[in-house]
C-alpha cells in the first residue's frame, strides 16, 4: 500500500513526535521548508510532507508562531543583536 493510502495516526508517530520536538527551539516553519535536505527527508520519514504536519500542529494547538522577538531573542546574543541594529542604522 502506497504510503499516501495509509492513515497516518500522527499523535502516537514517533516521526511526527520527533518533529514537533524539532521547535523547541524558536523556528518559523517557512525558514525550514527553504531547506531542501530537511523537507525531503521529513517527507520520507513521516509519509507526509511535513508543511502539512506543521500546519496540523498549528491547527490543533500543539504549536503556535513565535513573533519575530522572540526569535531574535532565543536565535541570537545581546551583542550580536546590538551589532545588527548598529550596522542597519537602528538605536542600539
């Protein structure tokens, strides 16, 4: 049976379990899918592309969007940060 004909029990997979721990850290979905290695391969794993999983988590509450912020905050240091807004001209 093709893997698009099975129904995917995609609460107890521990595929998908795996990819909902892959936002512990603050992602947005988008910055992941113009990775062309991660989205084939998650494809592979989980029988679904995983845009559909992700949007399926938004869905049903397991994931929500983290503002750009809180990106920032977790994604880079004060000082990395402070050297961004100086090079952009934006007061540090």
């Amino acid at each position: 049976m093709p893997f698009w004909a099975k129904k995917i029990d995609w609460e107890k997979s521990p595929a998908h379990q795996e990819l909902l721990g892959v936002f512990l850290k603050q992602y947005r979905p988008k910055d992941l899918y113009q990775n062309k290695g991660w989205f084939s391969e998650w494809h592979r794993v989980l029988g679904e592309s995983p845009k559909a999983a992700i949007d399926r988590y938004i869905k049903n509450g397991y994931l929500t969007l983290s503002p750009l912020s809180g990106i920032l905050n977790y994604g880079f240091k004060l000082t990395e940060l402070k050297e961004m807004a100086r090079k952009y001209g934006i007061p540090v």
